[in-house]
C-alpha cells in the first residue's frame, strides 16, 4: 500500500477510536460548526430527504456519515488515499466523472463542500462535475455549494457556471437564506439550490 494511502488509514483508525470514546477530533471554526450542527442535521431531519452524496473527504469530515443517521450516505472523492476518511458507501472518482458512478435522478442532496477551487478547478470539468450532479439529482433535489469567494479559489464562481443556472435557488438546510458567507477570513460560502421538480 501506498505510504500516503497507511498514513491516512492509521489517521482514521486513530481517530475513529477517539469518536467511540466520544472525544471527536473536529475543526471548531465557525464555517464547519455549522456545517456539522446546523445543515447537515436539517438535511437528516428532512423527510424528503432519503439519500445524500457527500463530495469531497478529509480526516476532518469523516464523522460527517453519522451526522445524517436516517439518511443514506455515499461519499466520493478523487485521492484514493482519503476513502479511509470516506464513508461505508464511497465512491473513488472525480466529480467531473460523476455521471459514471451515480445513478440519473438517484439522489435526493448532494453536499459538494471545499471541492470548487480545491481541486476541481478547470471550467470543463467544473461543468462537466456540476452537470452531473444535476443529472443525478431527483427532480426536486438539493445541491448544496461550499465554496471560498477568494483568490486563488474563487476562480469559476457559482454565477459563471451553466448547469447551475437551471436550478433554484433556495434556503440552506436549517437557515433562513439561500447564500451566507460562513467565515470572513476566507469567504468561505453556502448556497444552496433545488433541481426544478418540471425540466
Ligand atoms: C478542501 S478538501 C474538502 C473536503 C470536504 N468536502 C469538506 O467539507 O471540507 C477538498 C477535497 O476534495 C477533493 N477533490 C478535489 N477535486 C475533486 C474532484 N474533481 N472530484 C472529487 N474530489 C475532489 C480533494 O482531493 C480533497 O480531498
């Protein structure tokens, strides 16, 4: 096995230790807290919400399965290393391939956090990704954006890419807006949108 590919599963078992004792290991910025306290509970509480794919996985998010424990979770993310961080479900693929590994019209949320701008930065494969989730959301499905209104991040913002703009806009799961900056220090925003129930 790769060295990185042990470092981040000895990481993850180490970890997943800590959370059974219950001391769970966590970014306590204000951004993640309400990622981890605010939305992703509101997703699990939604009724119409039965399946979620989570993009993107870090030693710091590998909790984030349990917190929507009525809700079926998959998680994707394109270092093979990091599926140690993923959840029981994860798929190893590129979002921009996403098409390839979900279903049309399978998931009820996608939660695609830190992963514009952080990897997933060419305008093809940021449409290509973004059009994907589209196609594999159900009609009435939420796309839930994390992403950093910050040089060198924010370079294809939200309002730039095409298959966003047949979606909704709508609230953020458990808040009361659409779009809110999370973090000052590095713009770090949600938005939140819905797949129209009619094409
Ligand atoms: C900054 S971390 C964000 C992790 C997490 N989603 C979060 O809430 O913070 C970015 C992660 O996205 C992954 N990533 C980047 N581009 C990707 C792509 N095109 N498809 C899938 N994962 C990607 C990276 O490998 C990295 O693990």
């Amino acid at each position: 096995m790769p060295a990185k590919a042990e470092l981040y599963r000895t990481a993850a078992r180490v970890l997943g230790t800590l959370d059974k004792s219950g001391w769970i290991l966590r970014y306590r910025y204000g951004d993640r807290r309400l990622l981890e306290d605010v939305v992703l509970p509101a997703l699990d509480r939604d009724d119409e919400v039965a399946s979620v794919l989570l993009i993107g996985c870090a030693w710091y998010t590998r909790h984030y399965p349990d917190l929507l424990p009525g809700t079926d979770v998959t998680t994707m993310e394109i270092d093979p290393a990091k599926a140690a961080f993923g959840g029981a479900q994860h798929i190893v693929a590129n979002m921009a391939d996403i098409v390839e590994h979900v279903a049309p019209e399978s998931l009820d949320a996608i939660v695609c956090n830190g992963v514009l701008g952080w990897g997933l930065d060419q305008p093809e494969a940021v449409e290509s990704a973004f059009a994907g989730a589209v196609a594999c959301l159900k009609p009435g499905g939420l796309f839930l954006l994390g992403w950093n209104d910050i040089s060198p991040r924010n370079a294809c913002p939200p309002d730039t890419i095409a298959a966003l703009s047949h979606l909704e806009a709508v609230d953020i799961p458990g808040l009361q807006t659409h779009s809110l900056i999370a973090l000052e220090r590095n713009q770090h925003c949600y938005q939140a949108w819905r797949k129209p129930l009619t094409a």
